[in-house]
C-alpha cells in the first residue's frame, strides 16, 4: 500500500486540477501542491526530454506526466528499493 501512495497522491492532485479547470476555480494552490510534489525530482524532469511539442492537449499531457505522473513513478520505485533493501540486510544479532 505504501509503495502505491505516490500514484494516489498524483491522481487526486490530478482529479483536483481538474476540477478546478472545469469550474474555473484558483487553480495556483493546486498547482503549487504539484510543483512541491515534483520538486525533489526536477533536476531530472527539467531537461526537456519532450523537445517542442504542438498541440494545446499534447503539451497538457506532458505537463501534467512530468509534474505528476513521472514524480509518482520516480517516489514509488524508491520506496520499492527501500523496502527490498530492508528486508533482505539480516537482523543484527546479540552476543
């Protein structure tokens, strides 16, 4: 469940700026929450790995992939490595 946590956070930030696009709320605190989310991982994901891309939905896409999608991946892998490297260092034992 622990390992999934990344993906849950980045679908309801997802579904959140959804939301806030359709009823024409403040989308800034949202946003704001995704660029914190994606932070630790931007000197990775500011690279431009897309090149230039046309198109309006193509480019939301790819925003939305980098800020959320790819960050969830990135923080759901470590905590996978995490978690296999815990369970497999043997327990220290006592004299």
């Amino acid at each position: 469940m622990l390992v999934a946590s990344p993906f849950v956070v980045a679908a309801v930030l997802n579904a959140l700026l959804g939301l806030a696009d359709r009823f024409h709320l403040y989308r800034e605190h949202i946003a704001g929450y995704c660029f914190l989310f994606a932070t630790p991982w931007a000197w990775l994901l500011d690279r431009d790995w897309f090149g230039g891309v046309q198109g309006r939905l193509a480019e939301a896409l790819i925003t939305y992939a980098v800020l959320l999608w790819i960050p969830a991946l990135l923080y759901s892998s470590c905590l996978w490595i995490l978690f296999r490297v815990l369970r497999r260092s043997p327990a220290p034992r006592l004299p």
